[in-house]
C-alpha cells in the first residue's frame, strides 16, 4: 500500500469518526426535543399566547424532524461502515478500492452531503422560525434560550433545554456537511491518483509485457 493511500486512509478513518459521533448527536438531540413536546416537531412551529406566562404551540409537520433525525442516523451508519472498511485497508493493505469503486464512492458521498445540507437547513431555519414567533408573542424577550424556564407550555409539555438542544443539534448538523463534503473531495482525490498510477503499474506488471518467442536458427 502506497504512502500516500495510508495517510488518506488515516485522514478519512478520523473524519468518519467525527461523523458518527455528529450523526448520534444530531439525532439524540432532535428525537429528546420532539419526545419532550409529545412527540411533535417544533421546527417552524406556531406560538399562541393563552396568558402572560402560558403559551400554546401549533407544531408543524412531524415529518421535517423525522426526516432529519432519518438522515443523521443514515449519515452516522455509512460513516460507521466506511470507517470499519477503510480501518482494515490500513491494517491487511488489501482490499482498497480503486477508479472506478472510488467514483461512485464519490458519488454517494456528494449524495450523503446534499441530503445532510438540506437537513442543516430544516434545523437552522426551522429553530430560528420557531425562536421568532416566541419572540413575536414576548417581546420583551430578547434571546431564545430564556423561553426554556420562563414560561409555561400549555397541556404540559417540557420546553426544558429545547433551545440548548437544539443548538447542538444545528452545529453537529453544519459539522456533519463539512465533514462529508471533505469525504467527497477526497474520494475524488483518492479516484484522479488510482487513475494516474494505474498505467504506471500496469507498465510494472510482469504479467502485462508481451513476450516475443525467440527465432529458431535461420
């Protein structure tokens, strides 16, 4: 196994770790936020007023948090299985795949990025939309992180930490685009070098020169 193949073995093993730890994260957070208000979604949810301390919350479709948590969970397992994979290509130096295998790794990777954006997106937009309509109701409420303890959540639903949590959970979930876009470069870095050194080995394999039978005495 080349140097260089180890020292991107090395790289991609640390990323995916990261990843699946932003992918338990992320998904911890946005299911513990969705069971603490009952199973609902609170990305761009609506906030009426009922009192001056009780509010009562129009959740919005439960299906951006499932999406979300849905891709976390996937993000997590592929960076789990690639990991593993490219950990035992470092240790045997076999099994590495090359050109073509490395493409459409590249593909799935620029998939897995486009899908984690989107779900970026939802949590930023979703929590900011949902910390302005709480914002809109109490406006002498400056910062949304003080709507965890200061007010009531009417039929009893726990805002406890939703902010915090969510926080975490929008930070994991930008890191997570980071880290799989990273991927996808390398896998096509990875893909451009395999493609360079392949007639080189080629060149250097015994059993792809041509032998030319000897002339018998003329």
């Amino acid at each position: 196994m080349a140097v260089l193949g180890k020292i991107l073995s090395v790289v991609e093993i640390c990323i995916l770790l990261v990843a699946v730890g932003c992918g338990i994260t992320g998904a911890i957070m946005i299911g513990l936020t969705s069971n603490q208000f009952g199973s609902q979604c609170i990305l761009r949810a609506g906030v009426t007023e009922i009192t001056d301390t009780t509010i009562s919350v129009q959740y919005s479709g439960m299906s951006r948090c499932n999406y979300c948590m849905l891709v976390q969970i996937v993000a997590l397992l592929l960076a789990f299985v690639f990991g593993v994979y490219r950990l035992l290509v470092l240790c045997s130096g076999k099994y590495d795949i090359k050109t073509l295998g490395r493409l459409i790794i590249s593909i799935v990777f620029g998939a897995m990025t486009f899908f984690m954006l989107i779900e970026a997106c939802l949590v930023s937009v979703g929590l900011n939309k949902f910390c302005g309509n709480l914002s809109a109701v109490y406006t002498t409420v400056t910062e949304c992180r003080t709507f965890q303890k200061s007010i009531t959540w009417f039929t009893g639903e726990n805002g406890a930490h939703f902010y915090d949590n969510m926080k975490v959970a929008e930070s994991v979930s930008w890191i997570g685009v980071l880290l799989w876009l990273s991927m996808t470069l390398l896998s096509i870095v990875s893909h451009c070098t395999y493609k360079r050194q392949r007639p080189h080995e080629r060149r250097q394999d015994p059993k792809a020169v041509k032998t030319v039978p000897a002339l018998g005495p003329v």
